[in-house]
C-alpha cells in the first residue's frame, strides 16, 4: 500500500497565516521539551509578535481601501455626473459666442475664465 503524500498548506491570506503561526507556537509550547521546533521557540513566539502587526496593519489597509473608494466615488460624481455635463453647456454657449473666430477661445482662455 503506498503512503499518501502530507502536505502543509501555507495560507496566503494574512489572517490564516496568523492563525497557523499561533497554532504552531500552541503546539510547540505542548510538547515542551520534546518539541523539534525547540530551539525556534524564541522566533515563533516573535513571529506571533509580528503577525499580531501585520493583522492590525491589513485592516487598517483595509479600511484606506474602503475610505479611497469612497472618496473616488465622491469624486466622480461631482466630476462626471455635476461638472462634466454642464461643462458641455458651457463650451456650447463658448463656441456661439466665438464661433467666426474660434480659435480666440485657446488664445483668450484665462481672460474668458476670468469673466465668465
């Protein structure tokens, strides 16, 4: 009979990860002196240390996430919805007023801003 093959996942998310170093640290604290992690007790126990930070650090990354798509859907809609629409009109009303000489609109641009 063959012998099927053990094979350790090794998460990818953060907080999987987490949860297999806290798991590793319980257990080698369980066997205590017969642990073959023995002499790696003091790396573990500061790998706990460093994924407790890296679990805070990625839900704080989380929440920025969350805050930017918020603010570019603020923006968006004040850019594409409110301004772009009535930028149209604008540059409609532009091109009647310049219309035998439109490039006047390019050269003049800062002096029709300013009065309009």
């Amino acid at each position: 009979m063959a012998t099927k093959p053990y094979r350790i996942d090794i998460p990818t998310d953060v907080k999987d990860y987490a949860q297999l170093i806290v798991d590793i640290d319980k257990e080698n604290d369980a066997q205590g002196g017969g642990s073959p992690l023995k002499p790696e007790t003091a790396d573990i126990k500061q790998g706990v240390v460093d994924m407790k930070e890296a679990v805070k650090l990625d839900n704080e990354a989380a929440a920025l996430r969350k805050k930017a798509e918020e603010l570019i859907e603020k923006r968006d809609n004040l850019w594409k919805k409110t301004t772009l629409g009535n930028e149209r009109g604008w540059r409609k009303i532009l091109e009647g007023v310049y219309i035998k000489a439109i490039h006047k609109i390019i050269e003049n641009k800062d002096e029709i801003l300013r009065y309009s």
